[in-house]
C-alpha cells in the first residue's frame, strides 16, 4: 500500500491484533524498540473512542513520541481521531484503496523521466470534505472535488479530476519537478516541494484544466493544455 | 406510513444556523400532515428545543430516567399542547452532563420507532461527543447551513463525518436566505453554498423576522398556519420528505409579487 511508503521516513508503531494483546501490554516493549519522535500509529481494528485515543496519546507524549499520523480501518477510531485533531488515514479492509497502474500515457514527458518506484499512484474515489486529509508516498488521483478546509499531499504529483479549493502539496519529499493538476485550480494554498503560493483570487475560466509547477524558483500556474501554454499564463500571488 | 419509521439527525456543525428552530417548525408540520412524531433534543446540556415548543414548564422525565428504567418511555414524553400528533422528548438534563453513551441514544431512537412515524433529532454544534452519541442514532440526516463561508465550512465537515458513520441520504436545508444580498452578491449564492456541499436541496428558507418573534413566544411558526415566508419554506420542506414535488422557491424572485407587499403591509400594521 501507499501508506507502507511512510515507513521510510516515519519510523511506525503497529498496535498487537485484538485478539493476541492489548496495546496497553504490549506498548512499552514495543515503544523500547522505537527512538523517541514522530511516528505513524497504525491502529487496524482497534475501536477507540475519544477517551482510549487521548490516554494513548498521553501515553506517547510521555516517552517522548509524537503522532505524525494515524492509519485505522475502524470508521469509530478515525472520527475520533479527527475529533482529537489528528491526521488521520481511513484504510478499507481489503487492499483496493491503492493499485499501482503502469504510466500509458507516455505523451507526458514528465512522468517517463521518473523512476518507477515513485509512479505508483494513490486513487481517491469522491470529494474530500473540509477537515478530511490524503497523504501518499506516490502520485495521487482524486476523482472528486477538494473542498476547502481538506488537505491532499503526494510525495509525487497530485492530480484532481474535480476543484482544488482546498490545500494541495505535490513533492512532499522535496520533489521540485513536481505538479499540481486540477480542472479547476483554485486552491487557498499550494505547496509544490518546499515552495509556497497562495492561490488566485481571480474567476477560473470554465473548461481549462490548469496546472502549477515551480518555474524558476516560484509556482505558476498555467493552462494544463500544452499548446495553449505558450498564449497564455496565470501568475499565483506569492 | 406506520410500518416505516424514519429517524433523522438535524445537524449543522456550527451553532446558531438553526437547527433548534427547524426541528420544532418541521416536527409541527409533519404532525400537521397527519404523522406521529416525536423530536429528541440530543443537546441536553444547553437544551432549549423545549423552550420553542413552549414545553418547558411540563417536562418532568427525560430519557435518562427511562433508560435508568425508572420511569416509562409514555410518562417521559410531552405531548404537544395544540398539536397532539407531536411529542417532545428531552434527552437529558443539564445537570447531569456525560451520563449518557451513543449505545443509550440507539436504545433510546429504538424505542421511539415503534411508536412514531418520524423521529427528529435535534443534534448539539460541534462534532465532540455529543454530535457523536446523537449521530450513533440517526438513518438519515438534514445538514442546516446558512450562506457564510463558515457555516458551510462546518456543515462541510459535518457532512464528512455523517458518511463516515454511514448516515446516509443526507439532505440540505439552506436557512437565513436573503434575496436582495445574494442578487447584490454580498452573500453567497446558492449555487456557490451547494456547489461545495453538494447535497440535495432539501429547502431554502429565507431571513424572516416573524421567526424570532414566535421563538420567543414559544410558538412554532408552522403551528397556526401563519403565512411568513420562513413557515411557508418549513412546511415545504416537510411535504418534500414526505415525498411531495414542491419546487425551491427562487429566492430571485422572492418579495416582488404584490401578495408579497401585502402581505409585509400587514404584517406591519399588526405588530
């Protein structure tokens, strides 16, 4: 899976199946294991309510760790989680959330000049509502709109088939050559690596998929169509 | 109708858009329309759908003592005044903060069911654990927003926490319209608030003074048949759930018409 990605730059604290241990027992062998900092707890079935989550927190907090963000397929433990203020992945039970398609189009010039372990592709079907949050270590496809006040970030490009009006961060790892896609591109913030615009405040044209990129140290957006790139340009506010 | 029974969640996100005022208006046009409905103030620590229906000086139980079983389900419920077809069961009292659990609020709609046509929840603001216990009841679902960026943001949120539970079909009721600011567009439009949303329009309800006056009153404005716009928009969205075909009303060509200049003549001639 994507998420497993993390694992490279985020060291992780799996919690025990429910029906082996409970995480109460086995958290401070496990946490002997672990040097203090961020780390990515990956509940998988554990049911915790507001109360459970915030005494494992302070448990954490008290070794000296930090929930970087946390992967549960339990629907009650990620609303509590969202309540606690903590980015939270919503993983479905069987392993579909993510395929790793081949790059066809080789029309696009960019994604031929990549190396094939950043091609794997996260895809989000629906709108991400305000507060709800993606993040993956490869490229990202959001077949939906991103709302305002929602969150999308790839290691790889982030591509939305939908509006972008929430904040999108392509390159998280630090890639420049990364892009931020979307039919509509009116983002109140775009991050591409370690570059950070505001977006336009103008009226999107109906009809132009736009694309954002650093050009010489800044993000600009333009029209996604390569031909029309060259009649046109649209500065982001810095 | 009876075989069916429907529970739906009033839930907003933000405080203050009018949820409150919408389960009491929507509750008294449903019992109007011939349907057993009870409404289940979920917000017991600062509950006040009672206040609305000019019930509060005849609660005596509430839905901890029937869980507590010490009393029964019929003494705890009060019965509307004019209106009999409709009840008012308070979830809680004040003073007994995080006693009850999302179990005891499915307990509770369950037992509601069998005896009413439609359950309406009045939902606290905010999505912590009383939205969470209220939700853990709820089928289906009404989001109330007005058109400001915040509340949009909120029910926005809400709207995502409502799928994640699995309440689905979740309907929109757009509150506080007015048409002269939208046209001037110093307020979202319409299309702008469900554009993001993107729910079913349930209704839209535009800005009525007569809707404070009769929250203070402790008269819902559906109950004597008033004809206020915000009574006319509440009445509609009850024959909508019902399943009539009413049409939106356009707020565009809201207050032009004659009757409608009327009807402000006399109103202000009265009050």
């Amino acid at each position: 899976m994507a998420a497993d990605q993390n694992s490279g730059l985020l060291q992780r604290l799996v919690l025990p199946p429910i029906k082996q241990a409970h995480w109460k027992d086995t958290l401070p062998d496990q946490l002997q294991r672990l040097r203090p900092g961020s780390l990515n707890l990956i509940s998988h079935h554990w049911e915790m309510r507001c109360r459970d989550l915030s005494s494992l927190i302070e448990l954490l907090q008290g070794e000296g760790f930090r929930i970087a963000s946390l992967h549960t397929q339990e629907p009650l433990t990620a609303i509590s989680a969202q309540a606690l203020g903590l980015p939270v992945q919503l993983l479905e039970s069987d392993p579909m959330a993510s395929d790793a398609t081949p790059s066809d189009d080789s029309g696009d010039q960019s994604s031929d000049t990549k190396p094939d372990c950043t091609t794997q592709l996260r895809l989000h079907r629906g709108t991400l509502r305000a507060g709800e949050q993606i993040e993956t270590a490869g490229d990202l496809l959001v077949l939906g709109d991103v709302n305002p006040g929602a969150n999308v970030a790839a290691a790889g490009d982030v591509m939305i088939w939908g509006r972008l009006r929430g904040i999108a961060h392509a390159g998280r790892d630090g890639d420049r050559s990364a892009k931020v896609v979307a039919l509509q591109l009116r983002p109140l913030q775009l991050r591409i690596a370690d570059q950070v615009a505001r977006g336009p405040d103008d009226r999107p044209q109906p009809g132009l998929a736009e694309e954002a990129r650093i050009d010489a140290g800044d993000i600009v957006i333009e029209p996604a169509n390569p031909r029309l790139r060259a009649r046109m340009s649209i500065p982001a506010t810095d | 109708m009876a075989s069916t029974s429907r529970t739906i969640l009033i839930c907003s996100g933000k405080g203050g858009v009018g949820k409150t005022t919408l389960t009491a208006n929507l509750g008294i046009a449903l019992a109007r329309l011939g349907l057993r409905t009870v409404v289940l103030d979920a917000d017991f620590g600062l509950r006040n759908l009672d206040l609305l229906l000019g019930l509060e000086n005849r609660i005596v139980f509430t839905a901890q003592e029937v869980l507590a079983e010490s009393c029964r389900l019929e003494q705890a419920l009060v019965k509307h005044k004019q209106e009999p077809n409709l009840a008012l069961l308070p979830a809680g009292n004040p003073r007994m903060l995080e006693w009850l659990k999302p179990e005891d609020m499915q307990t509770i709609a369950a037992m509601l069911e069998k005896q009413f046509d439609y359950v309406l929840i009045d939902c606290p603001a905010g999505i912590e654990d009383g939205f969470k216990n209220a939700v853990a009841a709820a089928k289906e679902a009404i989001v109330i927003t007005t058109p400001e960026v915040s509340a949009v943001r909120d029910a926005d949120r809400v709207i995502g926490l409502l799928n994640t539970h699995g309440v689905t079909p979740v309907q929109l009721v757009l509150n506080r319209v007015r048409p002269k600011m939208m046209a001037s567009q110093e307020m979202l439009a319409v299309d702008d608030v469900t554009d993001i949303l993107a729910l079913p329009l349930l209704g839209l309800v535009l800005e009525d003074e007569q809707v404070i006056v009769s929250t203070n009153r402790g008269e819902p404005l559906t109950l004597n048949g008033s004809s206020s716009p915000a009574a006319r928009a509440y009445g509609n969205v009850a024959r909508r759930l019902q399943g009539d075909d009413v049409p939106l009303i356009d707020p565009s060509k809201e207050g032009r018409g004659l009757r409608a200049k009327v009807r402000r003549l006399m109103q202000k001639k009265i009050f």
